[in-house]
C-alpha cells in the first residue's frame, strides 16, 4: 500500500469515527429519555407494593396509564427518527464502503451478525422470512438502512459464517442440491460460493428386506450421495460428518458387507475433500462416537475397517 493510499485510509478511518460518535451521542438522548420514563413507571410500582389496599388500585390504574403513555410516546419517537435513521445509518455504511478495503469490511460484518446454527430441510425453502434466526429483522439486514452494497456484502458474510445443518437424513441428497443455489434472501446469490462450515446427519443403515438385490448393493452409496460433488466447493469448507448405521429401531450392527461398502464410498469422498483443501471430522455415533479426522483419511481402508470393528458394541439380543 502506497503512503498516499495509506494516508486515505486513516483519513476516512478518522471520518468513520467522527460520524459515529455523533451516531452515538443521538443514541445516547434517545436511551435517557426512556430510561427516564421506565423509571417513573418503576417508582410507581414501588409505591403500590407499599401502599394500602385502596391505594394499591388506585396506582395501578395510573401505572397502567403511564405504561399506555410511555409506549405511545415510544411509538411516535421511534417514527419520528426512522427517516434520519435510515440516512444517517446510509450515509455511514457508504463511508465504510468507499473508504475501507473488504477485507476490513468483512472484519466488521463478522462482528455485526449474528453467527448462528441454521437447520437445512424440506421446510427450508417453503419459508419467506429471513433464513437468520437469533437477529431476524435487525436494521443490518435492510437496505434502507445500509444500501445494496454493504446488504450484499453482509448476507455474503452471514453465509460465509453460518453453520448450515442439513439434518434430514432420509431427503438430504434433495435439499443440498437445491440449497447450494437457493438464496432465500433473494438478492441472487449462490450460497455455494460462500458456505464455509457444514454438519450433516447421513445414512448407511442396513437395508431392509424390501428392497431388490441391485438396490441392497448400491444402497450405502445413497446413503453417502448427498456429498457428491462436495469437493468442487470453492471456499475451504469444513464438514462435520455423522454417520448413522441403525436401522429404524433396530439396534444391532450393520451387516461387515454393507459397513465395509459405506466405507469405501466414503473414503474415496473424504480423499477428494482433502484434496481440494477441505477439512473433515467423521464421526460414527453408532460405534461410541469413534471419529476420523481429515488427518486419516491417509489411512487405508482396511484400518478403518478394524477400528470400526474394535469400536463396535457388544449387541446382546433381548430377551423373549
């Protein structure tokens, strides 16, 4: 970076802060005033603990009157100063947007959002709310508030940062293959570009007996198929894998031909996943949660076999 460049930078950083110190001492008298009004409401209360039964209905009656009041005048304030809210907030996401580079930007996205765990099934794509849980309709997330450029910049980040929990084992090849191109924020952007951190729930139970020879051999493989094509994601992802062996409420061991199929398919997976820079943790709840992490997937498949095996708990048939 050139001294010149440089010197902008802490030019428009200095800005920054200006404009958001006034942002704060507004903020600052908006908070008082309410803070004065819940105070009043809360001597009141005081009052009615203390006083006699009469009295006690007479101060909540003006209590509640207050409570209207103070609400009301809420109301009115909080229209009052949306307009100049939504400039002032505007004129500021416009000075971070020019005046900083984007991996600063992003340094500050991942600050100002939420981070949280976003369940991934059938339902998720019927839903027209915003796909964020924990700061669902934040002034962030509204252009009016922030501009298309910095509202873009944050659902990137907010998708770059999110766990995304694709736990439905039996519709899960479905629904990944539409999330990766689905953006329920409707901007047009494609969360395979962006996602960074995944867990599924996949299946490699045993099949059952109603399904024909060829189906039983390649059953495993679907079970594993909702990762096809995984490795081709650009980012450097990482996969939190569970693989469940159970079938229904049968708690018996899958059968050594079927396991040892899964575990072929899956490996040769993993091997592109680490390939392309992917990380991984492969975890077996039905064998006491043993784990294979990105550092084995070196290890022939003949090991993993053995330590599956070794894991394996004891079945004891119930008792007739």
């Amino acid at each position: 970076m050139s001294d010149k460049a440089y010197s902008n930078l802490i030019e428009g950083h200095a800005r920054l802060q200006r404009r958001a110190q006034l942002q704060v001492d507004n903020h600052t008298i908006i908070l008082r005033a309410f803070r004065d009004a819940d105070e009043e409401i809360e001597q009141a209360w005081s009052k009615c603990n203390n006083a006699t039964k009469g009295e006690s209905s007479k101060l909540h009656r003006q209590v509640a009157k207050w409570i209207a009041e103070n609400e009301s005048r809420n109301a009115e304030l909080r229209k009052m100063i949306a307009p100049q809210a939504q400039k002032s907030c505007h004129s500021l996401c416009d000075r971070v947007y020019f005046d900083l580079p984007r991996e600063i930007r992003d340094n500050i996205y991942s600050f100002l959002h939420s981070h949280d765990t976003i369940y991934v099934g059938p339902e998720y794509f019927g839903q027209t709310k915003q796909p964020c849980e924990s700061d669902r309709g934040a002034h962030y997330w509204d252009v009016e508030f922030v501009g298309e450029e910095i509202q873009r910049e944050l659902i990137e980040s907010w998708y770059r940062t999110t766990l995304f929990y694709f736990y439905d084992r039996r519709h899960n090849t479905e629904v990944v293959a539409q999330f990766l191109d689905t953006d329920r924020w409707n901007l047009g952007i494609k969360p395979r570009y962006f996602i960074c951190k995944t867990r599924f729930e996949l299946d490699a139970s045993d099949p059952d007996g109603t399904l024909r020879a060829h189906e039983q051999r390649t059953q495993p493989m679907r079970g594993i198929q909702p990762l096809q094509n995984l490795h081709l994601l650009p980012n450097h992802v990482s996969f939190f894998l569970r693989i469940h062996t159970y079938r229904g409420g049968f708690k018996e061991p899958v059968a050594v031909n079927i396991l040892q199929s899964t575990v072929k398919d899956l490996h040769r997976r993993l091997i592109a996943f680490r390939t392309a820079g992917h990380k991984f943790v492969v975890q077996w709840p039905d064998y006491n949660n043993l784990e294979f992490t990105t550092d084995d997937y070196a290890l022939e498949i003949d090991v993993w076999m053995e330590r599956l095996q070794a894991a394996c708990p004891k079945f004891e048939p119930a008792e007739s």
